[in-house]
C-alpha cells in the first residue's frame, strides 16, 4: 500500500464509518448519500489491499486492517485540528472546536453554560455527547473527546481528574409514601423496601451500593433502569424508592410529585471530576473551555459548598480519595458496551 494514494476525504469518510458502525448513519452524519460513501470506502479497501469491514445484519464491523485505518485516520483527524487551533491561535484569532462527554446527570449544570460560553466565544464550536458511566469510559479509552466530566473517577487510568461540581445523591419516594412525614429514619428501616436502580456500572448505584452493604441493609430491587426520567416517573408511580442527584430532582420536589426522605447518612455526597487523558495537550480552545467552565459554574455546587455526613463519607470508600490526584497505571482496552 502507498499511503500516498490515501486522501483526506477516504480518511474521514472511513472514520466516520468506524465511529458510527453503519454506512447509512455516516453517510447522514457526512451529507453524502450512501451510494457514494460505499463507493469510497471500496475504493480506499482496493488501495489498502486489504478487506477494511464486515457486515453482519445491518450493522458494520472493522477488520483488523479496518481497525488499523481507523485509528491512524483518528490520529491524523486529530493532529489537523490541532494544527488549525493554533495557528488560530498564533493569529490571535479565537476558532477552534471542543468535544465534550458528559454524564446523564451532568446535563442538568453544564448546558446551562454553554450559551454564556458560546457569547464569548462566537469562533469556538461546542459539540456534546451525554450517555451513561459505560458509554464515557468507552469514548474516554479511545480518546474521542477533548473532556469528560464523569462522576466517579476511573480507577487507575491515566488521566487527570479535577474536582468540578458537588452532586449530593438524595433518596425520593413516591407522595404518601409511610415514611414521607419522619424524620432521621435510620436507613436500616428501608430493608424490604423496593427500589428503582440504574444500570449496573452507574456511579450512583455504586455509591448506594456501598452505603446499605457497610450497614448490612440487603437491597430490595424492583426494576433496573438506565434513564433518570424514567426512574423519577416510576417512582413518582408508586413503585418504589431511588437514589438519585439533587441536581435531577428539584422540578418534581417542587411540584410535590416526589419527597425526599430524611435517613440518616444522606445526602450521599459525590464529585463530578472533569477527566481527560494523561499526556494529552488539550487545544487552545478545549483549554479556554475547561477554564470557563470551573470560573463560571455556580457557587453552589462547587467542590466542598456543603459539609459531606460522616456516615456518607464512609459510604464513599475509595472513590473519596482526593480526585485532583491523576490516577496512575496503563490505560485500559475500552470496557464492554454498556447496558442498553
């Protein structure tokens, strides 16, 4: 294969492909129709030598040539962008785009400045992907975005973790429920009690998780669930009882479709970190983004406005170690997809 027979254009249509795994999203996401697409990406598997993907169904899997593209199609991506930001910046001319990942739950705080960032900003393009703790550890083992904000810090991964936001974690119920009207209910009460969880592999689960198992309170689950909305309508149902962010509550609090139980040990106090991978140069304009971010977020929820409950520090265990320390070890191989 000559490399120089390789375009621009193939690269980012091929990568396009990678990252969507399907020839009709990508041909959407590109503007192109699909004829055209496959088209291209034939033509650039006869230059490589080499069969570049497999369909099964309707879905697209690279072959290790495929994969090997892929990445060096990433790569160069990348390096392009990274050239056009600072020579952006070289002319003191503000352009230049970030990619950030956020948790479900984050999207409560952090939309909320984007519109005062993009007024001060007009040459910066933000583009955001939410999804849950499975899907952002996938995209961050890849390196597919400038910054992610994540609850619970990875586990030694190499990357940099900084205290954003606090995110206290409250237990709700459904209006009526017995124990809506009590006060510091000792939580080893809610033993048999049914609850609405999230999808294994949820920061919030876990922290829960780890609260009741130091109490030696078994939990009772009714249903898994991987949406907050759809948890809060459930329980707001009758169904049961979860734990969820303060930040994704106070709608309903305020409209009295869900209370807020008063046990003893809650809130569970977590951090949002903004993480990004160690050794990675962020671009002028992910860093203007990731400044303006911890200088404009509200006062309320930024790191140690509340005093964390003794019985909710214990909860925390090991992911209550300071967060501003990068975590240190190989990056992992991305984790399995996560729950649909």
């Amino acid at each position: 294969m000559n490399p120089r027979h390789l375009t621009l254009h193939q690269l980012r249509i091929f990568l396009a492909v990678a990252q969507h795994g399907s020839f009709a999203r990508a041909a959407e996401a590109l503007h192109l129709a699909p004829p055209t697409l496959s088209l291209q990406v034939k033509q650039l598997a006869d230059t490589v030598g080499q069969p570049l993907v497999e369909q099964i169904g309707r879905r697209i899997y690279l072959t290790a040539a495929g994969q090997a593209l892929a990445q060096a199609a990433a790569d160069v991506d990348e390096r392009l962008r990274r050239l056009a930001e600072d020579v952006a910046a070289l002319r003191g001319i503000e352009k230049g785009s970030v990619r950030l990942a956020i948790l479900t739950t984050v999207k409560y705080v952090v939309p909320k400045l984007l519109g005062s960032f993009a007024a001060a900003h007009p040459g910066i393009e933000v583009a955001m992907v939410v999804g849950n703790r499975g899907a952002l550890l996938q995209r961050l083992a890849a390196n597919q975005d400038d910054l992610y904000i994540l609850g619970q810090p990875p586990d030694d991964w190499d990357v940099v973790c900084e205290p954003f936001a606090d995110n206290p974690l409250v237990l709700v119920a459904p209006p009526g429920h017995p124990l809506a009207r009590e006060r510091a209910i000792d939580p080893r009460r809610l033993a048999g009690e049914p609850f609405i969880l999230r999808e294994p592999g949820s920061g919030t689960r876990a922290t829960m998780q780890r609260f009741f198992d130091a109490l030696g309170v078994p939990l009772r689950a009714r249903l898994e669930v991987g949406s907050n909305e759809a948890i809060k309508q459930t329980v707001a149902g009758g169904l049961g009882l979860a734990v969820l962010s303060a930040h994704t509550v106070g709608a309903e609090l305020a409209l009295g479709e869900l209370v807020q139980l008063d046990v003893q040990g809650f809130p569970l106090l977590r951090q949002w970190h903004i993480v990004y991978p160690r050794g990675k140069r962020l671009s002028p304009a992910a860093a203007a983004f990731k400044d303006w971010l911890f200088a404009h977020r509200d006062p309320a929820v930024a790191p140690a406005a509340h005093p964390v409950p003794a019985a909710a520090r214990r909860a925390r265990g090991r992911s209550a170690a300071p967060a501003s320390t990068a975590r240190s070890g190989a990056t992992p191989p991305p984790p399995p997809h996560p729950p649909a």
